[in-house]
C-alpha cells in the first residue's frame, strides 16, 4: 500500500506496542484539533471571520472541496450508486443508534464508543480494521470529522449532540431522501450554460461552475424557515458596488418598528434615513411609532462597509425581489446554522465571487474592484453576458469519490420528517433583524 507524506510523518514505528502507537497517534490528533481554524480577514480588514473549512491531514478521511458540479450528470451517477449502496445498508437493518451520550471524544471510553465505531463503520466513515475498541482513539475522531463534514457540521471531531442527532437518523430515511433528492438533480440534466452558478439552499453554499467543474465554493446565508430563500432559475444581471439599501414593507411592519418602540436612536445609529412620500428626510421624533403611520415613509440605509448588504449587491432578475450580496455579519459564514436571512443569499468571499462574475468586463479585475468598493460611491456595472443562477432544494446528494452528503430538510420539502441536526434550537432571530436584506429591489 502506498503511504502519503502524512502517513509515513505520523504512522507510528512498528518496534512500538499497539498501547504506546495508540497514545501517539491520540497525541497528534489532540494536537492538530488544538490548532484553530484560520480566519481570514474581511475585505474591509475589520478581522471578522470569513471561515475556511478545516479537514483532517489523512488523505484517506478527508471530504475534499468537491470540483464536480452539484448540478451534473456525473453526480447524478453518485447518486444513483449512492441509493444503491443504502439500500444494502437497509436490507442489512441499517446501522442501530449511539447511545446519546454527547461530547465523547479522544480518550472516552464505554460501550458507547462501540457503538460509535459500528455506526462510522456501516456507513465507510471508519475503517472496518479499526476493530470494535471501546477506545474513542485518533481513528475514531477522524471518523467522526469525515461524519461531521458529510452532514453539512463543524469538523469537531467531538461527538456533540447535533452529531449524535445526525448519527441516529434511520438508514431508511436517508435512503428515502437519497431517492426524492435523486429526482430534483436529474431535473438539472440539460444544458445548464458554459458558466453559471448554483445556490443550494439547504446546503446554505453556492458553487460558480465553468466549463463542467467548479471554479469557487462560497459559504452562504439564506432565508430562515419563516422568510425562506426561493427555488428559482434566474440570471445575474449587474454589480451594485456601496448599494443603499430600502427597508422593505414586510421589515419595516415585522422588524423596525418594534425596534424603534424598543430603542429611539436605532434608525440614526444604524445610519438609517426615513424619506416622506416627497422624497424629502424627516426625522425620527416626527413619527408615532405606536401606530402604523411608520409604514407611509421610505427608510433607506447608507453606503458602508456596515450597510445589510455589505459592499456589494449581485442582482438577479426574479419576481421575488431576492438577490445575493455581501454583509458586514461575516462571522455568520464560521456557523453550522446560516438559515439566517429574510430570504436573499449573503455570500462569502463575495469579492471573488463578484471577480468571477465580471470576467467579461473588459478592465474589471479584482484591483478594479477593490478601488470601486474603496472609493465608498455607488457604481452599478451591467455584466457583459447575463450569467445563469440556480437556487436549488438539494438535500442528499453523493459525488464521483463515492462521498454521500446529507443536509437538513430546513424547509420541510422532502417531506420525510427528519429531525433537524444543525443547531435545530439556534435562535432563529437576527442581531440585525430590522436591517436585514429582504424580498425587495432597491
């Protein structure tokens, strides 16, 4: 067997006894789960996250950044093989339950760590030559990191509740959403364009494709289960660099005025200007804000790295007033939860992404944009070619390598009943809730 560079830098020497070679290999697993994600700067260089997924150095447990399209015949066929190989798994009995016993980790020991290895077994996250040790040694958190990663959650490799959750949702089930899922992506089987990009919504991700393979992978926020993000074929039509942005109706009745009956300075400390119908400012003390007389006027938030929408709007022709765009919240990217918006898409790394979209534009690269997003005015640029868009309901797929990924059915469109695995009892609400980017153009 060939060994890579990390096996032969951390398999242990065979003069060692299995006790000692345990330890170490514990040892360097414990170690490198002591070494913190990387965080990136913002754009604004604020220090705020935009998170890079973390994967464990084993070449064979990693769950790589796929480079085959969601949206593709290829995954299709994994797809297919995928519920072919669950089916097994069923005809088998499945794979039981782990005891709930959270935060199990490197060096628990019990039965409950047995069945921990059976259930990782069964389903190819952990080698079938582990053995059965009541022993939650390296392997084990290896294992449990590929689950994790596989089930849309932080790559702890420390069993949480959200894991055990995901651990003990029956083999019959994901096989159910394997065959609805199977249906939505064969839907997806024409000529889906040169150059597009696909959001899926459970996923909360987006993908540029170009060519048959994925160009970037974004980390995304979309719509929470009560302002949900729509399933939607659309195209990307312009940039709005330091957009304003015009509180919607629906915000204005659900969010605003509560915050303002709440907090008087709220619309004045978030740079929020209210506007009458002869488009001349009022101020705030000019309303009563317990009564509906709040809904007559137009609120408009300044430019601003702290503007809703961050530095950049992407807009998409839709009926539902949805686009994608930046946010100055970019610590949202680093949750396991990001069903967070009012039903518009935040994307990491937007600036990439925004690059990608204007590669058409003659002198618009990325040092061009960064002076556009500098320069603090409002630039709209129209795209030289209309890019497709895909907002998808995608919550169980399985790429080439044989990796099967399972999301939450957030909005209850499989219909399976499945119980919620990340952060189901998160608080749904939004620090920034009244100045959230929601179902309306500018």
């Amino acid at each position: 067997m060939l060994l890579s560079d990390d096996d032969r830098r951390f398999r242990a020497p065979r003069a060692l006894t299995g006790r000692v070679a345990a330890l170490l290999l514990s040892t360097v697993a414990v170690a490198s789960f002591a070494v913190p994600a990387v965080a990136q700067e913002d754009d604004a260089g604020s220090g705020q996250a935009e998170w890079a997924q973390r994967y464990d150095s084993d070449a064979r447990q990693q769950v790589k950044k796929e480079s085959t399209p969601t949206l593709s015949p290829a995954t299709v066929a994994a797809t297919e093989a995928a519920v072919t190989q669950y089916q097994g798994i069923v005809a088998q009995g499945g794979w039981g339950t782990v005891p709930n016993v959270v935060n199990m980790h490197v060096g628990s020991k019990g039965q409950a760590v047995a069945a921990l290895r059976h259930r990782l077994q069964v389903t190819g996250d952990l080698d079938q030559a582990a053995g059965m040790s009541p022993v939650f040694d390296a392997y084990v958190e290896a294992a449990v990191k590929r689950f994790q990663a596989r089930h849309g959650l932080g790559q702890t490799g420390i069993v949480s509740k959200e894991t055990v959750t995901a651990l003990n949702i029956p083999a019959d089930l994901r096989l159910k959403q394997l065959e609805t899922n199977l249906i939505r992506l064969r839907s997806f089987s024409g000529d889906l364009g040169q150059r597009f990009v696909m959001a899926n919504i459970p996923a909360a991700s987006v993908e540029t494709v170009e060519n048959g393979v994925v160009f970037s992978h974004h980390v995304a926020g979309v719509g929470k289960v009560d302002r949900q993000s729509p399933v939607m074929q659309t195209k990307a039509t312009d940039i709005n660099f330091n957009p304003y942005w015009t509180v919607p109706a629906s915000i204005i009745r659900k969010d605003l005025i509560p915050k303002m009956q709440a907090d008087p300075n709220y619309l004045s400390d978030n740079h929020i200007r209210i506007f009458n119908k002869d488009n001349q400012e009022v101020p705030s003390s000019s309303i009563n804000w317990h009564s509906m007389d709040a809904t007559n006027y137009k609120y408009r938030e300044d430019p601003g790295i702290n503007n809703s929408l961050g530095v950049v709007r992407i807009n998409i022709g839709n009926p539902y007033g949805v686009y994608m765009h930046d946010t100055p919240t970019k610590g949202v990217f680093g949750d396991d939860f990001r069903f967070v918006s009012s039903g518009c898409i935040r994307v990491q790394n937007v600036r990439d992404y925004v690059a990608w979209l204007l590669k058409d534009n003659p002198g618009w690269d990325r040092d061009k944009i960064d002076e556009a997003i500098r320069s603090g005015e409002r630039i709209d640029v129209k795209l030289a070619a209309n890019v497709p868009v895909y907002w998808v309901y995608i919550t169980a797929w399985a790429t080439p390598d044989g990796v099967v990924q399972f999301r939450d059915d957030i909005y209850n469109r499989d219909g399976l009943g499945a119980p919620g695995t990340v952060a189901s009892a998160a608080d749904q609400g939004d620090d920034n809730s009244a100045v959230e980017p929601a179902l309306q153009q500018d």
